[in-house]
C-alpha cells in the first residue's frame, strides 16, 4: 500500500511538472508603430523553452486575427511583426506556448493603452503546431521536394529580366504580401517563390535572412505554380522558419 502511495504521489508531481507554463513573464518592452500602420514591437519574454517555436505571437483585431513573425534580439527580448495594418485602437497582442500537444494562451496585451483587456475580439482561427524539418533550413533544392504541385496554374505573365521591388528595410513577409496580389498567389507562396528564386539573397540560406543590400529578382511561372496551394506553403514556411 505504502508503495502504491507512493508511486501515486511520484505520478502526480511529474504530471505537475509537465503542465506548468514555461513562460513566465511576457510584456511590451517598447511599442515601434502607430494606429493604421503594420505591426512592429520589441518583447520582453523569459521563457525556459529551448525551441522558440514553441512561443507564438499573435496581432488580434476586430478584423481577424495574425500570426505575427517574431526575431529574438536578445536572451529575454524579440522583436515582433506583422504584414496587416492594425486598424482597431482595441488590438491586443495574443502570446501562445505550446504544451502537452496543444496551443495555450500565456497572456493578452493591450497595443494602445494600459487598461485591462476585456471582450477581447476573438476569431476561429487556431493555429496548428508545425513539425520541425531541420532539412528546410538547408538548400533551396529542398523546397522543390518538399511541397506537392498544384494542377491549377498561375495565369500572370512576367517580363524577361524583371525584378522585385526592395528598399532594404522591408521584412520578407511586406514583400511578399505586395507581390502576392502582382502575382495571383497567397501570401506564403509569393515568399516561398522568392526565397527559391533568390538563393544568394539570404544569409546562410535561411528564409529569415533577407540581406538588406539583395537584389531580388522575379521568380518564374514555373516556380510560382509550386506555390499556389495556401495550406500546403503555409506548412512548408512554418517548417523553415
């Protein structure tokens, strides 16, 4: 009995272990936009997760809801951005870890003010957590074998020598947004199809590596019809990011 007791308690103290939040502390260090601009923020964050992936930040509004990209600067500081405009002076900044199979919410932050945040706008939308491929960080060759083609082709025509618009401050996801709506494909499909066209615009052919001096050319028709299924480039960019 004594030993059953005892396994019981063992069982019930790791099980404690497991489900604690390994997210401790999350706030906005210095808020780098206005209303009516895209999304650019510095956080604070202590967490004791080894694999950043497993902290997400969302941008929510009362236009729907944005996974926002997220570059550590520092051991206890990232920066944090996004593609759409904030729009509502309600937005808040949603923080996710990811534990025991499942996304949980740390923390929602007001964007505009201190005040708590109550009826806080809330979409369907609920990410689902992407396997790792530490090959899709790798060559560019990767992404070829990686993603399953579309039957349906891009109807866009391209001039011969044609190149991307690029000031060099611009993230990789402004960009792609832009050429998305140029190009007839989603948003995910444009980056991907610049990241394949481009090999030496990126340092260390990683996908969050834009150099700032590229100059980027336009991916073919060929390489954009790789692209045009939405679910499928969102896998694969999750996977390399």
């Amino acid at each position: 009995m004594k030993r059953i007791i005892i396994l019981a308690l063992t069982t019930l103290a790791l099980f404690s272990t497991a489900v604690t939040a390994e997210v401790s502390h999350v706030s906005i260090n210095e808020r780098l936009f206005e209303l009516g601009e895209y999304p650019k923020l510095k956080v604070n964050i202590i967490s004791s997760h080894k694999n950043p992936n497993k902290v997400q930040f969302f941008l929510r509004q009362s236009t729907g809801e944005e996974r926002l990209v997220s570059s550590p600067l520092s051991h206890f500081l990232v920066l944090v951005t996004g593609v759409d405009d904030v729009v509502d002076s309600e937005a808040v900044l949603v923080v996710k870890e990811h534990r025991i199979n499942r996304w949980r919410e740390v923390t929602v932050l007001n964007l505009f003010s201190d005040n708590p945040v109550e009826n806080v706008p809330h979409t369907a939308y609920t990410p689902s957590p992407a396997k790792v491929d530490e090959k899709a960080n790798g060559a560019v060759k990767t992404i070829s074998n990686s993603l399953t083609t579309s039957t349906a082709p891009i109807g866009v025509k391209l001039e011969e020598n044609c190149t991307v618009d690029f000031n060099g401050s611009e993230t990789l996801w402004r960009i792609g947004l832009r050429q998305s709506k140029v190009w007839g494909v989603n948003t995910y499909g444009a980056i991907l199809a610049i990241y394949e066209a481009n090999p030496r615009a990126f340092n260390k052919n990683k996908i969050n590596g834009l150099k700032a001096d590229a100059l980027l050319k336009c991916p073919s028709v060929a390489i954009l019809d790789k692209y045009t299924d939405a679910k499928a480039a969102e896998k694969l960019f999750d996977s390399m990011y």
